[in-house]
C-alpha cells in the first residue's frame, strides 16, 4: 500500500480535473451520429451550461482561495490553488475547440434537414433590409449604448449576460463602448415565414452596431460573456438567533450577480488592445480569457423546437418520454392502502412519479392520516407535491417541512414555495447551521385501530416532478414499521438540530454514514482475508471523499472485487497494477442523467443493499445530512440487483476510467443486440406498464435495425481508432 501525505498521487486525481473529464464526455455525446440532430444541440448546450456551472462554483471557490492566500493544497495530488487553476485553464483551452467543433457539424448538418441557424453574411439582400428594419424599429429603442470614458465608467456587466464590446472612433479620438443584449427578447429571430431560418438576437445586434453608436465610426466589435463567482458562504452571520433565514437568503441572492469575474469569454479574436482593456477593467489575466466561434449562451438549444413544426421535429428529436405507471389504476386509486402493504420501488425517469404524488394527495385528505414530514431540496415551480402538502395543513394535518433554501441555483423558487408552505400553515424549518439538508425523505403517520402506523418514502433524488422525467433515480415505498420509527426520529432530531441521533436501519450523515459504509467496505475485506469472496458494488455521481478512496483501494489490493458506476468525479484511479487492479470504474452518460445513488456489500445470501441520497464526497459525508435506507423487501432487492446487471453489462453508453485516467467508451459486444441499460430499463418498464397508452412513442424504445447495426459498427471502428 502506498503511504504518507501525497504519496496517495499514485492512485488519486484532482477532483477539478476528473470532473473536467465528465463534462468531456458530455460533450462528445453530441458527436454521436446516431443521436437525433435537436438532440445533439441540448449535448451542447448541456456541457456549456455545465461549464458555466463549474466556473460560477469551483473556479471561483478557488480564486477566493487564492486571493486570501490560504494555500491549502489539493488532498489528492498535493496541487496548490494556483497550480490547479493553471491546470484547469489548461485543459478548458482544448474543450472550447471541440464545442466549437460540435457545434459548427450539428448546425451544418441541421441545414441539409431545412432548420438553419445562419450569420448576416448568410443572408440576401433583400433580408438584410428586413432584418435591418427590424433592428431598427424592435431593438434598437431597448437598446442602451454606453462609452466609457471619464464621465461615463465601465458599467457592471451581469454574469452571463451577452454583450457587445466595441471600440469606437470620433474624429481622431478613440474609446470604448458596450452595448447590452436585452435577456427578456427571444434570442432566435425567423429570417421569414418558414419559421426554420434563424439569425440569433446578438449577431443581429452586433451586425448593426453602427446604427446604436451613430455618431462614430467602429473599429472593432465582439460579443462577449462574463462569468461571476457565484461562490458565497452562507454560514457567515447564522448564528445571529434573530436574523431571518429567508431575507438573508434573497440578500445574497442579489450579491451573487455583482461577485468577482472569474472568466471571459470571446466570440473570436480581438485587438490586443481592446483585450487588454477588458481584461483591466474586469480583473482578470490572459489565462481566463477563452476564444470561442459558438455563441456563449447555448440556452436556445432547448427551445428551438418550439419554433419548428413537428413534420420537422419527428427526425430531429428522441420521441417524447412518457414514464410507464407500474402500479394498476386500483393500486394508484388507493395507494395508502397500497403502500400499507407490501413496499414498492419506482425507478425514475421509467416508473412515473404518479403513484408517490397520489400518496401525499390521498394522505392529505384522508381522516386516519395525522401527519405528513418531509424534506424538499429542489421542487418544480409548479410542484403538485407542494400543494398536496399545503391542502394536508388546510385540512388539519400536521405537517413539517424541512426546506433547504441553500439548494445552490435554486434559492428563489425554495424560498417562494417556503413562504406559501407557512402562509398555508405547514412547520417549516431551514435546517442546520453549517450542513445543507441534501436527504430525500418523507414520513406519513397514520393511527389506525388506536395505534400509529408508518409509511416511509426514501429517495435518491429530488421531489420534482419535471426532473422525474429526466434522471434516473430510486424510490422506495414501505411500511416497514422499524425504518418508520427510524424516519419519525430523524424529523424529531431535525427539530432540536441533534445530528448525533441513534437509528436501526437508517444511516445519516454526518453522523453515521460514512462509518457505516467504511465498516461495510471492511466486512468484506475481513472476509477475503479468511478465505471468501468479497464483493462491493457503488453506483453514485462522485466520488471525492479521501477516507473511502483509501479503504476501498486497501480493499481491493487485498483481494475485494470492486465495480464503481460514478457518473462525473471519480478522484481514485483503478488498474493500477499491485494497487488498484482489483477496482473497476466506469461512468454512463445517456438520453436520462444518472443520478441514482447505491451501495451493495457482499453476494448471494449475504448482500446488504442500500439506496441513498448522498454521494462519496466530502461535503456529503461530513457538511450535509444525508440518509441512506436499506433495501429488506426480497423482491425489491432483487430488482435493484438486476438493475446493477444491466448497468455492468452495458456496451452503448459505458466510459470506462483507465490507469491513465483517460475513459474510452466501451465497445458493442453483440451488434444485433447492443445494451443500452437505459433503453432496457425503459423496454422492461413499458412491458407491465399498467397505464391505458400503448401508443409505440410512448417511450424511446430504439429498434436496432440493419441501419442502426451499420452505424454501431462505424462508432466501434472510430473506438478503436481513438483508443490507438
């Protein structure tokens, strides 16, 4: 085993750095040929506003890091602040030309289907002239032209929000200017009535910038997007016992707009005049300066489909996703009886939230049902959850909330939604100082015949409607009366801000679940030790946290088998011969983001199975609560146990994390029958679907045709290419 600080470098990467490489892999989706073209485009825009993400939160973390000269190194590598922000810009450098790649190939292709994303130089005369009257008489009046000289300083530029940066000349002077492209326009323009010809709102604007500053003549003009440190503590000024959680929240929400520039982007390249300047006036240095030919704001990709008709759309897109309702109407009619029973397991986005949501609207109504306790992280904006709960208040139960309000990205619609949950007369508490409630959790109580009887509901994801649609997910049902009383006592430990509960079946973080995996993890290396097979399996989004990476390569060099699905950040590096040859990581990036968390200790007879909201991160195991439930119903867990088959035995959709630390993805073993995990979970879902549609576009359910084979066997061959 390797030992000392530092020395884990062998088998551990940077975290900033592994996550860069998941974003690379969202990428490289939209180069599939065998994706519809729409659907390519939301790839795209997915890795840019991903990016954005990962600027806004984690470069900017660690330039306030810098900046207050910390210099604390990276626990994995023993990289300083400065030396991973330099490997960051490194490795950002190269992305910008593979989206701009992606992009120009999925607009050029677009155009041979008749929906075309064109420049002004594209255009006839006679459409200048349209578009020009257009910009004369619906954007120009909205437009604020602004130079910037000593009676006039450089304006603040919101984060993301586009501009035009020009430098202008009068007579034999020069200065600079900015004009501001208005956020609440339709960013795609139709050139005509086909409404599948587009100019985009900033290249209209840029094209026309003479006409804003009429008085000058231009010398340079560029489109620009600055990106904000969106970073801030929340901790500060907490334990102030009169402050109110809420207003603090909405303060910082406005700081957010007005922090640091950590980047700026460049629609092609400029004067090293002009950069110089910008870069002056916004602090920042050459390195976070990133050139681009695709428009930096990449949000119109998921709305130009609106614009097209669906003669049009049919080839461009998947089929829409109608999750599949695995319980009978009856079932779902009565899911309090339903669930009194024995437990159910919905598996999102397969499984349809419906009979969960029925649940809580037949538990706020009916009279046996005394309380209702819940966590919410993140809700839809139209939450039918949310008013079931508020209807439970009105009709006199007691209902609880805990909301977190520091769901990054996310404040304003929880602190929305907080505010009608307490008018409505729901207890709503706001968690702990210093951990972010991030648990999936939900308690109903019943009395029945004079005694209390529980239904528990944990998850792996959000209560959110629209994104139950969209990632995959776990949740369980049960009636399990231990794992009730185990949920009743957490929500009576949130009250009295007690992280330090005792509980049977449950495991919490901070508290508890960490230790509980590290011993799981343990179990089955003492069994390797004593001559028996040890076997773990863990499916989560990241994986960061020192202490676990530790004990599962101590596992595996002593023989544990070790199978790893982590979507995005895996900091341990498995294949390395004498030390991690024994650990097996790959990521699945699909039509559905994978979120769901499980972890399987052992085989056979002997496997101990559970599902979880939390990943392997630091922040999850020791800054948040966090709840993982154990999976006691046979035929649960036999499911889930398919499940990781499936997930293992995927050849479509599988990135493989090599010693190198590079992922390549995995090649189809069978052409006539590729395994696409997601597609087969959606097959076997449909097949006892108990919904009235069996209309065939009720989900994608992709038939591998002579077509489909031709083109699996051109990606291999492009695999082994790369891989050479």
């Amino acid at each position: 085993m390797l030992e000392g600080m530092f020395k884990t470098a062998g088998y551990m990467q940077n975290r900033e750095l592994s996550w860069l490489k998941f974003n690379e892999r969202v990428l490289l989706e939209a180069n599939r040929i065998e994706m519809p073209l729409l659907e390519r485009l939301k790839f795209i825009s997915i890795f840019s506003s991903n990016l954005d993400e990962f600027f806004m939160i984690r470069v900017g973390s660690l330039n306030d890091s810098l900046l207050l000269g910390s210099k604390l190194s990276d626990t994995k590598t023993g990289m300083s602040e400065k030396e991973q922000l330099g490997e960051i810009y490194r490795t950002i450098t190269p992305l910008y030309k593979l989206v701009d790649h992606a992009y120009s190939t999925v607009v050029s292709e677009l155009s041979n289907h008749g929906v075309e994303l064109l420049k002004m130089a594209d255009l006839s005369p006679s459409e200048l002239k349209a578009m020009k009257n257009h910009f004369t008489y619906n954007i120009q009046p909205l437009l604020t032209p602004t130079i910037i000289d000593a009676k006039h300083p450089f304006p603040h530029i919101p984060n993301k929000q586009l501009h035009i940066a020009v430098i202008v000349q009068k007579k034999r002077s020069k200065a600079f200017g900015l004009i501001a492209v208005p956020q609440d326009m339709d960013r795609l323009i139709n050139i005509d009535d086909t409404h599948r010809r587009f100019i985009l709102l900033e290249d209209l604007i840029l094209y026309y910038t003479e006409l804003a500053f009429s008085n000058y003549g231009i010398i340079e003009k560029v489109i620009i997007a600055v990106t904000r440190n969106a970073d801030f503590d929340t901790a500060e000024d907490l334990l102030d016992e009169d402050i109110d959680f809420r207003q603090y929240m909405k303060s910082l929400l406005k700081k957010r707009q007005r922090l640091a520039a950590v980047r700026l982007e460049l629609v092609n390249e400029v004067s090293p005049e002009l950069l110089q300047f910008l870069c002056s006036k916004l602090n920042l240095k050459n390195a976070q300066v990133f050139y681009t030919s695709t428009p930096p704001e990449l949000s119109f990709g998921f709305s130009i489909q609106r614009y097209l008709s669906k003669e049009i759309t049919e080839s461009l897109l998947w089929h829409s996703h109608v999750p599949a309702l695995s319980l009978s109407s009856e079932a779902t009619y009565n899911m309090l009886k339903r669930a009194s029973g024995k437990d159910i397991l919905l598996s999102y986005p397969f499984d349809s939230i419906t009979p969960f949501l029925s649940l809580i609207r037949q538990a706020s109504e009916h009279p046996s049902v005394l309380s209702i306790k819940i966590t919410l992280y993140r809700i839809d904006t139209k939450s039918q959850l949310a008013e079931s709960l508020i209807r439970a208040a009105e009709n006199g139960k007691d209902v609880l909330v805990l909301m977190e309000l520091r769901a990054r990205f996310d404040e304003s619609n929880n602190i929305e939604w907080a505010s009608r949950l307490e008018e409505a007369g729901c207890r709503v508490i706001y968690g702990l100082v210093g951990y972010k409630c991030h648990s999936k959790l939900c308690l109903i109580t019943r009395k029945e015949h004079g005694k209390l009887h529980y239904i528990t509901q944990v998850g792996t994801g959000n209560y959110n409607e629209r994104t139950a649609k969209l990632y995959t997910d776990l949740s369980l049902i049960t009636s399990n009366q231990e794992i009730g009383m185990d949920a009743s006592a957490f929500f009576s430990n949130m009250l009295i801000e007690n992280l330090e509960g005792d509980y049977k079946h449950l495991w919490v973080a901070p508290n508890s679940f960490k230790n509980n995996v590290l011993n799981e993890i343990e179990k089955e290396r003492q069994k390797v030790i004593h001559g028996e097979q040890g076997k773990v399996f863990i499916k989560c989004n990241s994986l960061t946290d020192n202490e676990i990476i530790e004990k599962l390569v101590e596992a595996g060099d002593d023989g544990v088998e070790i199978v790893m699905n982590i979507r995005g950040i895996c900091c341990l590096i498995p294949g390395l011969p004498g030390v991690t040859d024994n650990i097996k990581v790959f990521s699945v990036v699909g039509k559905f983001l994978e979120h769901t968390r499980i972890f399987c200790f052992g085989s056979g007879d002997d496997v101990r199975l559970y599902i979880s909201s939390a990943d392997l991160m630091t922040r999850n195991t020791q800054r948040r609560v966090e709840v993982a439930c154990p999976i006691l119903d046979h035929d649960v867990r036999n499911k889930i146990l398919w499940m990781i088959d499936i997930m293992q035995s995927d050849d479509t959709n599988s990135w493989v994390l090599q010693p190198d630390g590079k992922y390549f993805l995995t090649e189809t073993v069978d052409l006539d029958k590729p395994k696409n995990s997601q597609e087969i979970f959606t097959l076997e879902t449909q097949k006892r679907n108990y919904g009235s549609s069996k209309d065939k576009h009720s989900s994608e359910v992709r038939n591998y045709k002579q077509a489909d084979i031709f083109i699996l066997k051109f990606i291999n061959k492009l695999k082994s290419l790369f891989k050479k």
